[in-house]
C-alpha cells in the first residue's frame, strides 16, 4: 500500500451547507477539478502511457491501479488542490492517497463472451472491498470523458453510506464480485450523476 501525504490550505474549502449535505446524502458535487480542454490533453497522456488498446478487460496484466505512484498525469489529478481542500473540508488536513483506479467501461458492442460481463458496475459499497480499519475515507470519481447514463456514468444510492448492505458473491467475475441485490435498492434515493470532463463528484 502506497500514497503521497498531502497538506492544504484550503483555497478550495466546503462551505458548512455542502458538508451537511455530505454527511447526510453521502454524496456532494459535481465540482470542477480541471477545463474539459486541459482534461483533454492529460488524457491523451494517460491513453498514450496507460491504456493498452485492444486489451481485455480482465487482462491480468494491463494495470489501471494506483498509477498515481508512477504516473505524473494520473498524480497531479489526484493531487489538485480543488479536490484535495474539499476533501479537507470532511476528513482535516493529514490526508493520504490510499488507491486510484482507472474504471474503463467498454462499449457493450465491442465486447464479446464472458467480457460483456465487465462491462457492468454492479450495485455495492467501498467498504466490501476495502478493509480500513477505522473505515473512514472519501472516494473522489473523476471525469477523464464524458461521463452519460448512456456511457455508465456514476450512480449513488443517497443516504446509503448510514448503513451496511448484504452482498451477494460471484467467484466468477474478475472484478466487482460482491453487488447489492437490485431489489434491495429504492429508486427514488438513486441520484445520477452525468459530468463534463474534468468534473468530480465525493462519495
């Protein structure tokens, strides 16, 4: 496990509103990280550099975690200070970069067999896959391109952070092999977030 220890002075602090809507919906934003045009050029960095074309999903050996430790683009992403004092504003000042992922969502079409099956984000919660003790962390999910309902962009269940779903497991999938039942799941609390590129959203 690796990071990069942060301090802020907080050019970018929440005000007491969004923190309270945080703590009570358990999700805040979109904010702006970066321009849609200064995203553009990192991510054809990030594409040049990261992305391995033609690559499955479940390629063992394409790596889209914690590039923030050998990727400049992908650090001062995750080092910017309107995402890092927003993040200060919930957690204090001594922050640490726990994980990044790259979440690539092909295109249904393009997939073919048991990859179509990578294609989805099922229902669930971080605190399945992570295992912090105390469970205290935000996640922060980053627009590299535009993020649509019609291309997966991020779905939160509001208030779901106050308590802990059953997952169901599926020793199949390579990834995301713990998911929330979708009956378990009240539509009326799910907000939908499309975000331009170079937008954020903490969760």
């Amino acid at each position: 496990m690796g990071g990069v220890a942060l301090e802020t002075e907080l050019r970018f602090p929440l005000g007491a509103a969004e923190v309270e809507a945080y703590h009570s919906d358990g999700v805040i934003g979109p904010y702006r990280l970066v321009s849609p045009d200064v995203m553009a050029s990192m991510r054809e960095r990030i594409v040049d550099e990261i992305v391995v074309p033609g690559a499955r999903l479940d390629d063992p050996h394409v790596d889209y975690h914690d590039r923030h430790l050998d990727h400049e683009t992908v650090c001062r992403l995750c080092r910017g200070p309107e995402l890092v004092d927003r993040v200060a504003s919930l957690l204090g000042p001594d922050l640490l970069i726990w994980r990044s992922n790259f979440q690539i969502k092909q295109p249904l079409a393009e997939a073919t067999g048991d990859e179509q099956r990578y294609t989805e984000v099922p229902w669930h919660q971080d605190g399945a896959y992570f295992d912090l003790r105390p469970p205290v962390w935000v996640s922060a999910w980053i627009a590299v391109t535009e993020a649509t309902v019609d291309n997966g962009c991020l779905q939160v269940v509001r208030g779901s952070h106050t308590s802990t779903f059953d997952h169901d497991v599926d020793g199949t999938r390579h990834s995301f092999h713990q998911a929330v039942p979708t009956d378990a799941i009240d539509p009326d609390d799910i907000r939908v977030f499309e975000l331009e590129p170079g937008e954020f959203v903490l969760f």
